[in-house]
C-alpha cells in the first residue's frame, strides 16, 4: 500500500475519520481512528514505556489494525488505526 499524509487538526480526544479516496477511477472508503494512551492507564505506570503501550494495545477491539503510533508526550502517546476490513 503506498501512503499519503492527511493533516488532522489539533484536538486531543478520539478522532473518528472517514476518508474516501479514488485511485485510477476504484474508490475506496478508508476508516482510521486516532486514540490518546495515557501512561497513567498502565499498570505500572513508571515501566518502560513500549512495555506499557504494548499492554494497552493487547487490549484494543482486533477489528482495528495499528497505523501509525505518533510522538509521546509527558501524558499520553497517540495511536493511529486502520479498520481492518478497509486495509489492504
């Protein structure tokens, strides 16, 4: 799959985008969701934190295929997803 960026605005919360695209006259309907992880969610919120996003994500519904992880912050990392019925 061949990739483009999309800019998103800035709000922190749950992002629900829809986007539907045509690639040599085929549309597709494409479905991401972008969800904040907070550290403090993990059970141990001072481990490493790959471990901690690791233990987050093992939790998340399996229809929904991780995209993109963006940039940390002191609070929370964002996680961008593909739903997987869409991905190919």
């Amino acid at each position: 799959m061949s990739y483009i960026a999309i800019p998103i605005p800035q709000e922190e919360g749950r992002h629900d985008i829809h986007i539907e695209v045509t690639v040599n006259n085929q549309k597709k309907n494409l479905h991401y969701k972008v969800e904040l992880f907070y550290w403090d969610d993990c059970q141990n919120p001072q481990g490493h934190r790959a471990d901690c996003l690791s233990e987050l994500l093992a939790q998340h519904d399996p229809n929904w295929k991780v995209y993109y992880i963006g940039a940390p912050n002191e609070k929370f990392v964002p996680v961008t997803f593909i739903e997987k019925k869409n991905f190919s």
